[in-house]
C-alpha cells in the first residue's frame, strides 16, 4: 500500500527507443556554461583517405586545412544529472573490469 501523500512509483516507457539510431563517437568534448550547464558534445573522426608512397601520402597530409570531426549529438546536463551519469559509468566499468562481462542497462530514478 502507498504511504500517504507519497505517489505510486511507475515504471518508465522510454517512447521512440527503437526510431533513434545507436551513434558511435570516439571524440568528446564537455563546455562549461555558467550557472552549472555542462554541455557535451559527442563527434565522430574518421582518418582522410591517403595513397599512395609513404612520401605522396604524407604530402597529401601536410596540405589537409582540417580533419573532421562529424557531430552526433549535443546534451546539456546540469550539475546533478552530469553526477548521476559519471556514477552509473563508473558502476558499469567496474562490473566489465571485474566481472568481464556487459552489463545490462540501467535506469537512474528522479530523486
């Protein structure tokens, strides 16, 4: 029975789930916007394409203006959610390191 003035817990349907695609990132970048927004930024970086000798390839390098680096997302956190993100990674890199296997996913409760 529910404690009095307390509301009943349910259950989160996360909506969409299957229409957004799985991104991959290997480049991060957090901002720091006043007062207490952490902004992260997820990228993608895919090596140019050179070929080549190792001395043509190595031309074709110097005269890149840029490497680019593909956005996949943009999040805006604010102090709180960036700590409930930092733990729950930090309990699934303990379970892979120890265990060795993947953990399955999690949800954080609103407090």
């Amino acid at each position: 029975m529910a404690e009095p003035g307390k509301l009943p817990s349910k259950p989160l349907m996360y909506l969409g789930l299957d229409e957004i695609p799985i991104l991959y990132s290997n480049n991060m970048v957090i901002q720091l916007n006043p007062p207490g927004e952490f902004i992260l930024t997820f990228a993608q970086i895919s090596p140019p394409m050179l070929l080549g000798t190792p001395e043509e390839q190595r031309e074709q390098a110097e005269r890149l203006e840029a490497v680019h680096a593909r956005v996949v997302a943009r999040l805006s956190l604010n102090r709180f959610r960036v700590e409930q993100l930092i733990g729950l990674l930090q309990r699934h890199l303990e379970r892979v390191q120890t265990l060795g296997s993947e953990p399955k996913g999690e949800e954080v409760e609103d407090a």
